[in-house]
C-alpha cells in the first residue's frame, strides 16, 4: 500500500512546464509543521516536494500560489538521474493524485489576510436548531 495525505502551505509561487504538447506539469513544495515541539520548545517544519500533472496541475497553478494552504493526497514515488558532472540524484516526491484548496491567495494578499475558499456546492442540508420539544424521549 502506498498512500500519502498532507496539509501544508506552498513555499513559493507556481509555474506550470509544458513537456509536450498537451502534456503539463507543476512541481511544489509543501511545508507542514510537526504536531509537537522539539526539546528547545519550537515546533519543526518539514518541506516534501509534491508533483501534479495535467488539469490538475493547470488547476493548482491557476489557484493557488505562495502560502495557500492545501490537502494532497497521492503516492510517493521515488526517480533517479544522472547529472551532466556524472553525478547521481535521487528524489522523493509525492505523486500527487487529489489537491484540495484550502485557502485562496491573491497577488500582493498577505498571508494573515488569507481567507478560505467560498463553498460552490450548495447546502445538502438543513441546520438543525435544538430545541427540548423537538428531541425524542427514550
């Protein structure tokens, strides 16, 4: 089994790479903080690198950009090259399968004006109002 799911903010603003015609792609990277506190007090931050492809990659592009906070969920992959001094790289990066927006950001919003995203989706529901004569008695 091979599945990865991350929140976290992009570390900086996305460009999206046309390999081939109608063939595109973005990378990022995701910094996620650690949800408890080294022993100097401070809460570490960890920054995986993140891949998407096709609509998706367009999507992510078009929406989001330095400090939006996302959801991926995805698969880790891992690839190798050789560069031109011959030496070998290896990396680690999630293969991402679903981006949710969690917050939008605008050019020149600063991240503590960052709101989240207004629902498209209307309501399925109603909101339910408590009131003792509505609870059924057991």
């Amino acid at each position: 089994m091979n599945q990865v799911a991350l929140v976290g903010r992009i570390t900086k603003d996305l460009t999206l790479r046309e390999l081939s015609p109608g063939r595109v792609n973005t990378t990022f990277v995701l910094a996620i903080n650690r949800s408890f506190k080294n022993a100097n007090g401070e809460i570490a931050t960890d920054f995986v690198l993140c891949s998407a492809w096709g609509r998706q990659a367009e999507k992510v592009v078009r929406y989001c950009g330095k400090g939006s906070l996302v959801g991926v969920s995805g698969s880790i992959q891992t690839r190798n090259y050789e560069r031109e001094d011959r030496t070998r790289v290896y990396v680690t990066e999630v293969a991402c399968d679903d981006i949710r927006f969690l917050s939008s950001k605008s050019p020149g919003t600063k991240e503590s004006e960052m709101k989240a995203p207004t629902p498209t989706e209307p309501a399925r529901f109603e909101v339910a109002t408590a009131n003792e004569e509505a609870l059924p008695i057991f």
